[in-house]
C-alpha cells in the first residue's frame, strides 16, 4: 500500500522546527529557513546593556519603542520574516501586526544583530532582506571580525553607505532612529563588563 504526503511549505517547517527546539530563533530569509542557537553570555549582556543606554535616552519619550526579539515581516519573499536581536520601532508598532507576531518594516528604524555561529547570514543575507525591506538602518555587532558595520541608505537590496567601526571607537546613531545616542563598540563586542 502505498502511503501518500503532503508536502509541508517552508513556513510550516519553520514552524515544526521551532517546536522542536525550544530557544532557537527560527527565521525565514530569502526563502531558505534559518535556525540560530541560543546566545551566549556576552551577547545577552550586550543586549541588556544597549537596552539600558535607550532607557537612560529617553527613547520613549523621544516617540519610539525598543526592545529584543521583536518580529520583522519582510518583503524579500512570501514567507519571510525575522527576529532581530534588536530593533527600534515607532511608537505604535503594535498597529501594524502582519502575521505570526512580526510587524511591517515600515514601522522599524533600525536593527541590530549581534553574530553568533552563521555570522555571515547577519553580514550578508539579513543586509540584503532589511535593504530590500527598506529598514533606514542595520547595525550589525560582528564579533567575528572585531567591529561594529552601521548600514545606512538602502538602496534595492543593498546599503549605499557602511561604516566600519573599530575597537576603542563610539559611534552615533543615524538621525532616522529618532534618539541622540552614542555607542561604544566595546560594550557592544563585549556585553556590559
């Protein structure tokens, strides 16, 4: 006898996927599903750190949102979306759900990935999905090559500008993130210590 199957979209798939392994950050790029490990304990203090730096700005009150894990729907294919490390939102983010938690890229102003293992999905693939999406700025902390890229000006799917930043350096945040913020590359490399 023979057994008939369906076959499963790629977005069923992220979601089987997902249920499997608990703590892993489950995306869909370009059509390709992406599966990230946990973060270690220098990313989390990185995070927590920049989370603090928007607070003490006054983020807020400025007119915007922020926070980890906040999901990006995108326009690089029918079924992608993202869950950035970071992002900043505008304040009323929550109006423009699409599907699956992830919200329109019209409301981001900037994501912030931190590397891990598939560093070059945040240095390659994610610049070409949040280009194309239209996200104004892409930073991405890459502890693999010791720097901070902050992408800015996209273009089709491609960054027309990308400024490198080196250890011992701060850097300012773009003027269409809304905050007046300076950040150093360190912390940013190293977590809070």
């Amino acid at each position: 006898m023979a057994v008939m199957q369906d076959e499963m979209t790629i977005a069923e798939a992220a979601d089987r996927v997902s249920s499997w392994l608990p703590g892993h950050r489950v995306e869909i790029l370009m059509g390709s599903m992406i599966v990230t490990p946990p973060a270690d304990g220098a990313h989390v203090l990185s995070l927590t750190w920049l989370m603090g730096e928007f607070h003490d700005a006054r983020a807020r009150q400025a007119g915007v949102r922020y926070g980890q894990a906040i999901g990006l729907w995108l326009s690089s294919g029918p079924d992608d979306y993202a869950i950035p490390d970071f992002a900043v939102v505008d304040a009323d983010f929550m109006d423009a759900d699409v599907r699956k938690n992830c919200y329109a890229a019209n409301i981001f102003r900037l994501v912030l990935e931190v590397t891990s293992s598939n560093w070059s999905d945040d240095r390659i693939t994610k610049a070409e999905c949040y280009a194309l999406s239209g996200i104004p700025a892409y930073v991405v902390v890459d502890r693999n090559h010791d720097e901070v890229l902050v992408h800015t000006e996209p273009e089709g799917a491609k960054y027309q500008r990308i400024t490198p930043y080196k250890r011992g350096a701060t850097f300012p945040l773009p003027s269409c993130v809304g905050v007046a913020l300076e950040l150093s590359v360190d912390r940013l490399l190293d977590g809070d210590d």
